[in-house]
C-alpha cells in the first residue's frame, strides 16, 4: 500500500491503541489536498482537461480491489473520504472500517457494500463529468458498443 512519495492510496498509519475491549483509536499522517466532496466539479473539469478523469476512476475502483484483497472492508466510501492529491485519489476516515465477515459497528449502519458504494460515487462522478463535457455519452461504467 506504500509507494513513491505522493502515489499512496490511504494514509500512513503514525498509532494505534485499544480503547476498551470493542474500540481502538487510529491516528494517521495528514493528506494534503483537495476533499472531493467539497470541490467535486472543479477536480472533475481539471481531470476531463488534463485527460486524466478514466485514469481517475480506475485509480479509485483499484483501492477497493487493494483492500478487498487485504481482507478490508472501509465501510463508508463517498466523497467525502476521498482526497484528491496530485490528481490522485487517496482513501481516508477509516473509522468504519472493518475485516470482511466482521458486523459493522452499529446496528443500524446499512452501508452498501463497499464495490457497490464506490460503483454509486464513480456513476456521480461521471455525471459530474458529463456536465462538464456535454457530448459524452451517457453510457454504463465498463459497457461497450454491440
């Protein structure tokens, strides 16, 4: 989950610790960035200039697939977990966080699994996207021409 300075996908962990017998306390490094929650369409349009937006997404759906190999489920994906730095996405707010096969940590937390809550934000995105560049296509994420 490591990579060249600047390409992380999640936060470097600093501490940890238990605080009673069913919470802990997580403390990573600061991300600098953007939230995507709070600029969306700004980082959407530099995205679609700079032809990075495809990469953008893959980038995004490809932290799921890291975690899921990893046993991890988030648990709360949306934009407000996403920091954009150097037109990367990098993942946060891992509070919710939880191995696979584990129970979420309130009963009546309801979270979509976590491909179907990043399915939901990338079809956001891309609406997003659209409004910037009207032409495209509306078109399912991953769907060819028959």
């Amino acid at each position: 989950m490591a990579g060249a300075a600047g390409s992380r996908a999640f936060p470097r962990p600093i501490a940890q610790a238990m605080l009673d017998a069913d919470s802990y306390l997580l403390v990573s490094e600061w991300i600098e960035g953007r939230n995507l929650a709070l600029h969306a369409p700004a980082i959407v349009t530099e995205l679609v200039a700079a032809g990075l937006f495809d990469r953008f997404c893959g980038d995004l759906f490809g932290i799921v697939e890291r975690l899921a190999a990893a046993g991890i489920a988030h648990s709360d994906i949306w934009e407000p977990n996403v920091i954009v730095r150097d037109q990367r996405p990098v993942l946060i707010d891992f509070g919710w966080g939880r191995r696979y096969g584990e129970p979420p940590a309130r009963d009546n937390f309801h979270q979509p699994d976590d491909a179907q809550a990043m399915r939901q934000m990338l079809l956001r995105l891309g609406a997003l996207r659209r409004m910037v560049k009207p032409d495209l296509e509306a078109k399912e994420p991953g769907a060819g021409s028959v």
